[in-house]
C-alpha cells in the first residue's frame, strides 16, 4: 500500500504529469468560465457541452475552407479564421438559447440540453460531411494550423522543467487565464459586474433600480458562449492538433458545468480548479490500475464536486451560494 501512494506521488508532481494536467483542463476551464459568467444573469446553460462542439467544429471548418482554398496558407491566417468561425458557431449556440429562454421564457434545463443534443449533432454532421469531402474516413486534420495553435513561447519554453511547465504551451492556454482573471476583475470591481449580479440575484430589484435585465442577460449569455466555444476550439486545436473526430470531446463539457460548482462561481478559482480537474481526469492512466479501481479514479472529478457542494451547502455562506434567481425567467409584469 505504501509502495502504491509512493509510486501515485510521484507520477502526481512530475512535470509530465503536471503539464498534461494542465493541457487537459483548458477547455474546462473556457467552458466554466463562459458558464459562470452566463450564470451570474441568472441563466443556467446546461448546453455548455453542445456550444463547446460547435466551437470545435466551426474553428476545424474555418480552418480546413482556408487550407484548402488553392492559395498560399498563411499560419496567422488560418488561426485567426478559426477563432472567427469557432466564435461566430458558439455565439449562435448562445443566441438560440437566449431568445428561446429569455425571449420566449422556455425552460432553461430543457432548452439547454435540447442545444447540448444539437450542438453535439451538428458537429458530428459538419464533421462527417467534411471527412467526405476530404476522402477521409471519420477523422479530419488541419495539420498547418493545428501547427500554428501549438506553438510554444520562444526561448523560454526551452528552460528545463521550469520552461516546460509553465512556457510550452500555445496562445490559448494563456488567453484562457487572461480571460478567467478579466472576469473574475469585471465582477467583482466594476459596476458593470455588479449590476450583472444584481440581475442573477433579484431581477425584480434590478430593474426597479433601472437595470436591464434582459439586455444584461442576453450579453452574459451571448459572451459566456463565446468564451465556451473557445473550449471547443483548444481541444480540437491545441490538444489534438488540428484533428476531429466524431464524439471524440468525450465528458468535458460536462465537466467544465461541474466546475461552476466546485469553484463556486468564482473565475479566479476556476483557473486552479480546471488543472486539478484536468489532473483527476487523467490521473488513472498515470497509475498503475485497471478493472474497477479504474473506472472508481475516473469519477473523481465528480466525487470532488459533490463534496464541495455539500459543503458549501452545510456553511449557507451567501458567497458560496449560486444566484437565487438562477434558472428562474424574468419577464416584467407590464409586458
């Protein structure tokens, strides 16, 4: 038994594992923070796991359409028309459930697992459609900006175990930090955070006070998708290379909603919170384990987001707590 937690320590703090914990929680960590950020307006999107597909399959679409144009490919290029198309895909994923929930008030829980089901479906019928045209059986590589996502930081990334655990990573990787701090600031310093908080909390109020709602959580929701859709686009781009492949997302999405919980919505949290999950994902390939002990590693991340729910729940500290209009639709008595 000793010998077992000594062999899980080490592989636990090694750089390569380190490294690759912190690959596989980047998108986690765009998902959760999208979802936070969708969730102070009070709008629960449980179609995270379908806006984070349709990111992928819009950054990998834009990606192959310019590779393929017969002209010259230009690495810089062909990132930015990914992340254009991965936006463009993941805000619409955002605008569908917006007007249907805020607009038409249709049950947030149902509406966002109706747009996990398309968003899942849509990139699996973009994906196969394009594996056709590319003569390709079920999986599709844009290999020049796959290539162009990767690239590390120069020189830095070279410095030993130092460079390769904080420096040999591509842009995402740290845009999906930067973007985790800058709303964790915009919430928590600005009016315009505060204001969004007020909606999640009580709309009512906030719109006696002048606030509007529905334009405060048609942005959030809009935003939170986008910066989902971002997910997407690391995991087809940055962790895989360029590569998709039907269903190949697997439970991240899902992972990146349980994530709103265990960081109690707070984006500052979220960014250690997304390595630890990325680490618990994958800590049972690093052991040595099999069969049922297996399968038990593989629901930790779960299990530690139970945990802390039930401990938040059993504090009742109000800044531990979800916003109480939260899934609730809003809509002023006059209208």
């Amino acid at each position: 038994m000793i010998s077992f937690l000594m062999t899980v320590l080490q592989k636990v703090f090694s750089i390569s594992f380190l490294c690759a914990a912190v690959v596989q929680g980047m998108p986690l960590l765009y998902g959760a923070t999208g979802e936070i950020l969708t969730e102070k307006s009070g709008n629960l999107n449980l179609g995270i796991p379908g806006i984070m597909y349709m990111g992928g399959i819009g950054g990998l679409t834009g990606a192959y359409l310019y590779e393929n144009s017969g002209g010259s490919i230009h690495p810089g290029i062909s990132v930015l028309i990914s992340v254009v198309f991965a936006l463009v895909f993941s805000i619409i994923g955002g605008l569908i459930y917006a007007v249907l929930t805020i607009t038409f008030r249709a049950n947030q829980n149902v509406t966002g697992l109706a747009l996990t089901t398309f968003g899942i479906g849509l990139g699996n019928f973009l994906g196969g459609s394009i594996s056709r045209l590319a003569g390709t059986a079920s999986q599709i590589t844009v290999y020049t900006t796959g290539k162009a996502f990767k690239t590390t930081i120069p020189v830095l990334s070279n410095l030993g175990g130092i460079g390769k655990l904080f420096f040999s990573y591509g842009f995402l990787t740290y845009l999906a930090i930067v973007i985790a701090l800058i709303c964790a600031y915009i919430l928590k310093k600005t009016r315009v955070g505060i204001n969004l908080s007020a909606v999640g909390e009580n709309p009512a109020a906030a719109d006696a006070a002048g606030i509007s709602v529905t334009k405060y959580k048609y942005v959030a929701t809009v935003l939170g998708a986008a910066i989902s859709g971002l997910g997407g686009l690391y995991f087809v781009m940055e962790y895989l290379g360029g590569t998709w492949q039907n269903n190949g997302f697997g439970d991240r999405g899902w992972l990146a909603v349980a994530l709103v919980i265990f960081a109690l919505w707070r984006p500052a949290r979220v960014i250690w919170g997304a390595v630890l999950f990325g680490g618990l994902y994958i800590l049972y390939s690093y052991i040595p384990i099999s069969g049922l002990i297996q399968e038990l590693f593989k629901m930790l991340p779960y299990v530690v987001t139970i945990i802390v729910l039930i401990v938040s729940s059993v504090k009742k500290k109000k800044e531990n707590q979800p916003p109480m209009g939260l899934g609730i639709p809003y809509f002023r008595e006059d209208r």
